[in-house]
C-alpha cells in the first residue's frame, strides 16, 4: 500500500512526537501556514521540503515516501520468453516508523481499557 506524501510527512512528524506548532516555528511559519504544507505538500518549494527532511531528520527521498524500490527481474524460459517477477522492498524507516506507531496504538489501547 502507497500512502500519500501528506499521509507520510504527517506520519513522520507524528512519530517524532512534534506538534505542527513546533515544526511551524522551525520553519518560520504559522501553524495555519504549515498545516495547510503538509495537507497539500505538492505546492512546496524544494527548498522547504529539504527543510522539513532537515527539521524531521530524514532524507528527501524518504520524505516523499519514494524510498521504496521495485527491483524487477527477468528469468529466461524456454523460447526464449522472459517472465518478470516484481519485489518490492520497504525501507528500515518506513517500518521502523510504523512500529513506533503501532505500539504507540497498542499502549493507548491498554490505557482504554484499563479505564
């Protein structure tokens, strides 16, 4: 699944327990300014979005959720017909990431329930 590069600087923000808030300020914005950045990120510069990967500490490429890569691979066979396998490979951020979400999910669960 593909998520959106909205959904993965949010994710992203989210995961290092910033406040839009906090990274507006960063940024040398107003929240209301970054909120709507990261709702439509398509409208950033280059330059704020290599600030954001600064601010967030990742690199560009992993910002805008283009760190996972398609290896494609041909076999022969006979007549010489090549079938194509596709693997798709996630990055050790993306799933470190959604670790750190789900286990913050699991502890809110508890917390739930134990009220």
């Amino acid at each position: 699944m593909k998520i959106s590069v909205a959904e993965n600087i949010r994710l992203l923000r989210e995961s290092r327990g910033f406040s839009q808030e906090f990274v507006a300020k960063k940024l040398k914005v107003t929240q209301q300014a970054y909120s709507n950045m990261e709702k439509n990120p398509d409208g950033m510069t280059l330059s704020r979005l290599k600030d954001l990967s600064i601010i967030l500490d990742v690199n560009l490429v992993t910002l805008i959720g283009e760190d996972n890569i398609m290896i494609q691979q041909n076999y022969n066979q006979k007549g010489g017909q090549a079938a194509t396998q596709m693997v798709f490979s996630q990055s050790e951020m993306e799933k470190d990431l959604y670790e750190r979400i789900i286990a913050g999910l699991k502890e809110e669960i508890s917390y739930l329930r134990n009220k």
